[in-house]
C-alpha cells in the first residue's frame, strides 16, 4: 500500500479533526489516536483498517506521515 492510496482514501472520506501534536509518541498510541479520530470523523471501518495497515507496513517516521496525512488541525484548538 502506497501513500497514493491514503491520498484516495482522504479523496473519498475527508480528513478527520486532530493534531499529533501533544500525543504520546509511542507509535501504538499514535496509531490508537488516528483510528478513533478517523471513526470519529464517521470513516468506514475497512478504510480505517488499511489506514493501520499502512502506518504498519513501515518504520517510525511511516506512522507519522500517515498520520499527519489523515488529519486536519482544528483551528480553534490550542495546544
């Protein structure tokens, strides 16, 4: 799996609400966030499953831009 398919998926459900930023950097915890944002976000269960699958399939910094990818900042949000 590509980043080209995370860029389809966002095509087709949006980007969920949220920041890495402040977030346990524990990459189980990273992971964790990005699943419940994206349900939250109303993301179809099998979408959310190749999302971890893909931040899976690579190292650290793989987690991240996924991550990153999937999520939109809620501007009135402070850190």
């Amino acid at each position: 799996m590509s980043l080209d398919t995370i860029e389809q998926l966002v095509e087709k459900n949006g980007k969920a609400t949220g920041s890495l930023i402040g977030i346990d950097g524990n990459a189980m915890n990273v992971m964790g966030y990005v699943s419940r944002q994206l349900r939250r976000a109303g993301w179809p269960r099998e979408d959310i499953n190749q999302v971890t699958a893909h931040m899976m399939s690579g190292d650290y910094n793989n987690v991240i831009v996924t991550g990153v990818a999937v999520l939109e900042e809620d501007e009135e949000e402070e850190y």
